[in-house]
C-alpha cells in the first residue's frame, strides 16, 4: 500500500479488483451524475487562508461527534452492498475504524448483519436505519441495534424512493436481478475477488434476509426492498423513532435550510448535510456548497456534519471551517476496502489523516476544534 498516496490511487486499483456491477455501484450517481460531480468539484472552489511563521508544534485532530472522542473528525459514512466490494467488507471495514478511532456506520442493506459487526468490535458502531413500510422490521432492527449497544442511530431521510441509477440498470442490478453471462464473466475476470466470496458465508443482506416477512432467498428479497421504501414518510416517524430508539439520534439527508429547522424541532443529536453522495435528486446543489447556508440557518442548536464529495482531507478541513463538527467518507473507504480489503480502508484514513495534518497546519492552526471562516481566503 506504500504506493499509494491518494484517495484516487485506492479507486484505480479497486476498479481493477472488483467486479464492474459492484465497481460501477460504489463509483456511480442518479441520472446525469451532476449532483455526483458537483459534490467533489465545488471543493475545490474553497480557497485556503495561508498563514506563516505561527506555532505549528504540538498539533491535534481529536475531537467529537455527538459528544463521542473521535481521533479525527471522519466518520465511515453507511453504504450498502459493502461486502460485494470485498468478501466481509463491513466486518473489515469497522475493524479498521475502530483501530483508528473513528466511527463506523452499518447500513440497512448491508451484507454483514448488526450481529456480525458486533462479534468483531469491541467499541460501540453507529448503525443507519431506513424506515421500511414493514414497522415490525423497523422494531425488530432498533432492538438489535440496541442489543448490539449501537451508540448511535443514523436515521436516512433522503430515501423514500429509489434514485435511478442508470449504471446499475444496465449491470443488472434491479428488482429482481438480472445476470446474464456477461456479468458472469466480470466476475471471472476477478479470480482473487471471486476467491474472497467463495471463503465467506455471507453473500445477502445479513440485516434483512430471516427477519423481514416474507424474505428467505434473493427473489423475495429483492421483490421486497423495491416495494419496502416508505413513500409517506413524515416527521411525525421521526419521532416515532427518537422515542423508540432513546439513544442518540442523527438525520442524514439534509439539505435545505427549512428541513434543517424541521431537523432542529425533532431534538435530534445531530444532521448531516447529504445528498446521498448524488445518488439520489440529481440536479439537488452540492453538499459542500450548502453547507454554510445550514449551519447559519440553525445556529448553534444542533450538531451539524457532513458527507458527499470529501476525497482529501483538505475537504475535511474546508468542512469544518465551515462549521460541520464531523464528517463522513463514502466512496473513499469502498475503494480502499475493494482495493485491499482492512488494509485498504485504514489506508484510505492514514491518507485523510497527513492531508488534514499538514494543510491545518499550513493554515497556521494546531488544533482541529479551532478552525473556522477565518481560515478560509475570502473574495478572488
Ligand atoms: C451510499 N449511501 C447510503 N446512505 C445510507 O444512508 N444508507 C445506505 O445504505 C447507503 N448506501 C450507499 C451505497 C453506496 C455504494 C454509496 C456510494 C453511498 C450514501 C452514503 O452514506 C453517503 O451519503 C455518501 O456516500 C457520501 O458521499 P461520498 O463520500 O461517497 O462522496
């Protein structure tokens, strides 16, 4: 991995590794991919405030989320399918953030369940829930969140449909699947990826198949998740979960300052403004861009975080400049776990963690809790 120095050095090689149906997964967006790309390139419209000749000595990233010690604000965002990039991907990835002191999030439509994570950490995970039509699931996952002492629920606001991702269309990945020879042979072209899957049990939905009505096997599972997302979805379920839940609470998913009020009422611990790292409204603004207008919006009543678009942790500083107390990596810890599994992930954070060191630095501040507007260059 010595060779590896960015975050697009880990994509390269996951795309080299993983099959293209679960390659083309991680690395697409809905539509027009606009939102996708928008999210990483209006980072680069922020421009740094250099500073010379301040203290650079004694330098820190620690700080919290959701009143967690984080050893860096950076958070593994949830994604689904993870452990098609890699055989137990999930279990691997949340090893390697718990060694490194940040947090993981399980997704809903994760392929290792809540229960596995457990058996393999020793520090509480974050685990994101999706509100399916089927209440009893919605209960039956709190209680095994709860059980498995989640420290915190991620609650997806964002999802109630389904975003049309055209990759995924044409590699067959709908309801119900489609394979034909070609993706078969995608497969076979992947011998160490194949190897990897035919070594592990878990090839479903770990969270979903044996506890949802009716889902036993890939075809009622399937039928199942295109009908289960929740078109009537409202605050009021929101609370419904807070109360049920009773731990801390997140919504992920925000992305306008009138939500963001709404967000507020809930008495949430936390949002995160998201598009869905631009899988779901293309056409929606960029996280980043947005960012600032949120956290002006709701003051100091809330914690606010981030995810969509971060590739470096230049972005990382650039968010928290702008007030997210926390952020979140996607596609960065998919290609570092597709490109090297455990090794591949913790990559992905060591590259996040120097970029964040050395550009604070060069901002001339020591501590990641101080930054802020006025580490940003205003004007042209
Ligand atoms: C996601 N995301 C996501 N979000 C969520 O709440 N539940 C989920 O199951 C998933 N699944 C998922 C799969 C894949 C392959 C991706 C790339 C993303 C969205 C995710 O949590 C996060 O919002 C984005 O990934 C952030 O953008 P970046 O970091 O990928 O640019």
């Amino acid at each position: 991995m010595n060779d590896i120095l960015t975050i697009a050095d880990l994509k390269a090689r996951a795309k080299r590794r993983v099959p293209k149906m679960f390659f083309d997964y991680a690395d697409s967006g809905a539509y027009t991919e606009g939102t996708y790309r928008a999210n990483e390139e209006d980072f680069q419209k922020v421009k740094l405030r250099q500073r010379v000749l301040v203290d650079m000595t004694n330098r820190s990233l620690e700080s919290e989320m959701i009143g967690q010690k984080v050893s860096m604000p950076v958070a593994l965002a949830p994604t689904g399918l993870t452990g098609m990039q890699h055989a137990d991907g999930e279990m691997l990835a949340a090893q390697a953030a718990e060694e490194f002191g940040v947090p993981f999030t399980l997704s809903t439509m994760s392929i290792c369940s809540i229960e596995d994570i457990a058996s393999v950490t020793t520090k509480p995970f974050w685990f994101q829930l999706y509100v399916m039509q089927d209440r009893d699931f919605v209960i039956n996952l709190i209680e095994r969140a709860k059980a498995a002492k989640c420290s915190a629920l991620v609650l997806t606001l964002d999802l109630q449909i389904l975003g049309q991702r055209h990759k995924d269309i044409r590699n067959g990945l709908s309801a119900p699947p489609k394979f034909t020879p070609k993706h078969i042979w995608q497969m076979a072209t992947r011998p160490l990826w194949c190897m990897q899957m035919l070594g592990t049990k878990r090839r479903s939905f770990g969270n979903i198949v044996g506890h949802a009505k009716s889902v036993t096997d890939l075809t009622s599972l399937s039928v199942w998740t295109s009908e289960q997302f929740d078109p009537q979805l409202s605050w009021r379920d929101v609370a419904w979960i807070k109360e049920r839940w009773g731990g801390k609470l997140i919504l992920k998913g925000i992305l306008d300052e009138e939500d963001a009020r709404m967000a507020v009422s809930t008495g949430a611990d936390a949002m995160i403004v998201s598009n869905h790292g631009g899988r779901q409204l293309d056409g929606a603004p960029s996280s980043i861009s947005m960012l600032p207008r949120i956290v002006d919006a709701v003051g100091g009543d809330i914690e606010v975080h981030l995810d969509g678009g971060i590739r470096s942790g230049q972005d990382v500083l650039k968010a928290l400049c702008y007030g997210a107390k926390g952020t979140y990596i996607g596609r960065p810890f998919l290609y570092g776990l597709g490109a090297g599994g455990k090794a591949g992930v913790t990559r992905a954070l060591e590259i996040i963690r120097k970029e964040l060191d050395i550009t604070m630095a060069l901002c001339g501040e020591r501590d990641v809790r101080n930054l802020s507007r006025r580490n940003l260059h205003q004007g042209n």
